[in-house]
C-alpha cells in the first residue's frame, strides 16, 4: 500500500492526471488558483498574486522573487485552458502574442505591493498540448528581439503532471482523500 500523498500521486495512471488537469477547460479562473497553489509549493518565498479585470494586461498570474543580489525576478504567468493548442489555431496564437507583448511592455500592478513591476519572464500556461508549428508562431514575433524571446517558457500538460505530481500532490485527489 502507498503510504503517503506524495508517492500515491506518482502511481496514479498518466491518465487520470491528464483527466485532472484537463477537467479545468474553459474554467480558468479555478486553474488560477489551482495554478498559484502549485507555484507558493515551487517558491515558498515568493510574492504570487492572481490578476483580474482590465488591469491584467496579459497577465493571469506574477510571481516576484527576490534574487540574490537584492533584486526581483518578476515572471507573468500567461494562462490557456485548452486541450490542444496546434500551429493552425491562428487566432490564439495571435492572442497569446498580444497577451505576451502586453506582459513585457505593460508593468504589472500588484496590488499587495503597492507598485508597478517589469516584467521579466513570461511562462506560457497551456493544459492541454501544444505543438511546435504553434511554439513557433507565438514566437515568431519576437525573434527579432531576442532577450524577450529566450525569455519565454512554455508549460503544456507534460510540464504541468510533473510539477503537480511532485510539488502539489494532493491536487490529483479529492478533497475527501487528502490527508
């Protein structure tokens, strides 16, 4: 018998995890907090907050995280909850291009902070699949900038299983089961 959260979560079949993480199409903003849960897990020390209304500019999610050197690290998290993002869906490849220039160029507001932060990564949220043709054509405007390019990440669902399987385990149960 599997004797704790942790290694009950990394015996679960791949496909339950799919069916949990895809339960969340087109219900973002519960994936938001789900999403927030997992990544206090990741940076237990970080500032993460979930931004709403007309004031996100792109961003679903910003973590700020204190570096080394005193500065922070301020990364939008860019959310899709969708189950296959391929290189022919034009229109949210071009919305994921909006929702990622409005990132870097529009600060974000955090409310808890009480000021304005650059933004200076963006992760790509996507809880389904995401082709490469459709990595390449979100990209594709940005290649001619190259420090905000390789400043772009993308989560998809394999991503997505691993961190929650080994950072946020309960998350695949139900709440009665969570012990």
């Amino acid at each position: 018998m599997i004797q704790n959260i942790s290694e009950r979560a990394k015996e679960l079949p791949y496909k339950t995890k799919k069916e949990r993480i895809q339960s969340f199409t087109g219900r973002e903003n519960l994936f938001h907090k789900e999403l927030k849960k997992l990544l206090e897990r990741i940076e237990p020390d970080a500032y993460i907050e979930i931004l709403q209304g007309p004031d996100e500019n792109g961003k679903d999610l910003v973590m700020r995280i204190k570096d080394n050197f005193g500065g922070y690290q301020n990364i939008a998290f860019v959310v899709k909850t969708i189950k296959k993002l391929s290189g022919s869906a034009k229109g949210k490849a071009a919305e994921l291009n909006t929702q990622i220039m409005q990132s870097f160029n529009i600060p974000a507001n955090l409310g808890d902070v009480y000021k304005k932060v650059q933004i200076s990564q963006v992760v790509v949220v996507i809880t389904g699949t995401i082709s490469q043709g459709a990595k390449d054509k979100i990209l594709k405007p940005f290649s001619s900038h190259m420090h905000l390019k390789n400043n772009i990440e993308f989560f998809d669902l394999e991503k997505l299983i691993e961190l929650f399987t080994e950072y946020y385990p309960e998350f695949f149960f139900d709440k009665d089961l969570q012990t």
